[in-house]
C-alpha cells in the first residue's frame, strides 16, 4: 500500500503530472500545518506566546507561483490558498472561545500577510538562498504589520489607550519574530518536493548501445 502511494506521488507518470501532484500535496500540507499550529496554540503547547505556524505558512507558500495542472478546482485552491487555510482557523476560534470582536482584526490580518507573500511572485526553482531570504524578509514584514494592525484593534474594541497597547505588544512581537525559524524548512520542504527526475535524449555513437541500469558520463 505505501508502495503504491509514494509511486502516485513520486513516479509513474509524465514529469509535469508529477510535479502538479507533489505542488497539490505541499498545498494541503501547509493547511494541515496551520490548522495543528492553532491548535497547539489554543492549548498551551507552544514554549511562549505568539510562538505560530499560521503566518509563516501563508507567506511562504503565497510567495510561490504553484503550478497544478489544468484542473480548475485546484487552480481555485491555489488562488484562494489564504481563505481556505485560514477556514480552520477561524472555525478552531470559534469553537474554543465563540464569536468575539477581535477577531475580525486576527482574521483580517492573516489575510493581510497572505497578501503580502503573493507579492513575491516567487518560482520554486530559484535558488534556495534566493527563496530563504526573500520570503523571511516578507514574513518578518508581515509579522510587524499583523501585530501592529491587530494591536491597533485591540486599543478600538477594549478601549485601552492605544500607547500602553503598543507599549504591551513590544515583547509579544520580540516572541512573535521567532516563529521565524520555522522559514528554512518550509522553503526547503517546498524546494524538495518540486524535484522530479525528467527524461532527456542522450546522444549515442552509432553503433554503441547503453545497458539498462548504466549511467551516461
């Protein structure tokens, strides 16, 4: 059974099918990664406050160009990737605390750093250090504006003069910068699975011949 699944996902069929699946699959995986990031938030199980997959993810795979193939839903999927992700947030908030007025500030917000990645416009098939810098540079931007605009919300809703929030929120967002370690292997995750082995014409001198399993030099 394993056997079978890595072949559909890794093989067997034309590179460009291949590599429409491997992109599918890095799509769901960075849904399934904010989902569990606010989970572990929710609970208590992250080392310190604003310590979160949610942003980085939304960055980092908003930065990319994602090809998918010609199947118009998963074009949907990638054109809304933020919305989408952004569903099981909004549901795990609404779960654990019900619907609040500083939400429409948190949610906004996530959207705002999806925004924000999709300026890049970035390939996969860039360079990694090229991909690493750019999109820790934007997600640390990100970082700034959400805790900045969602601080701002706080100070409108509670009523809390908007210095001593900013005041409050200057360790929060020292925690926050963190969650930048997650950058690395988000990119390097993205740059493994866009690998796919294309088959290519090689030049034989007449009469010679390759054995199956021998390597061209």
């Amino acid at each position: 059974m394993s056997r079978k699944i890595a072949i559909k996902l890794f093989g067997g069929e034309n590179p460009e099918r291949v590599l429409a699946k491997r992109i599918k699959l890095f799509i769901l995986l960075g849904i399934v990664f904010i989902a569990i990031s606010k989970l572990l938030y929710l609970r208590g199980l992250v080392p310190f406050p604003n310590f979160e997959l949610i942003i980085v993810t939304l960055v980092v795979i908003g930065s990319f160009s994602l090809y998918t193939g010609g199947n118009k839903f998963w074009r949907g999927v990638t054109r809304y990737f933020g919305i989408i992700a952004l569903v099981s947030v909004f549901l795990i908030d609404i779960g654990f605390w019900g619907l609040r007025k500083i939400y429409i500030f948190t949610w906004s917000g996530f959207i705002i750093c999806w925004l924000l990645g999709m300026r890049n416009k970035l390939s996969m098939f860039d360079k990694f250090k090229k991909l690493l810098w750019r999109t820790t540079i934007t997600a640390a931007i990100a970082i700034l504006v959400f805790d900045i605009y969602t601080a701002s919300g706080w100070a409108l809703v509670s009523g809390t003069g908007l210095a001593a929030v900013f005041l409050a929120q200057i360790p929060f967002t020292l925690y926050h910068f963190c969650s930048l370690i997650f950058i690395p292997p988000l990119v390097w995750l993205g740059k493994t699975m866009v690998k796919v082995k294309v088959p290519t014409q090689v030049a034989v001198p007449v009469g010679g011949r390759v054995r199956a399993g021998e390597r061209i030099r």
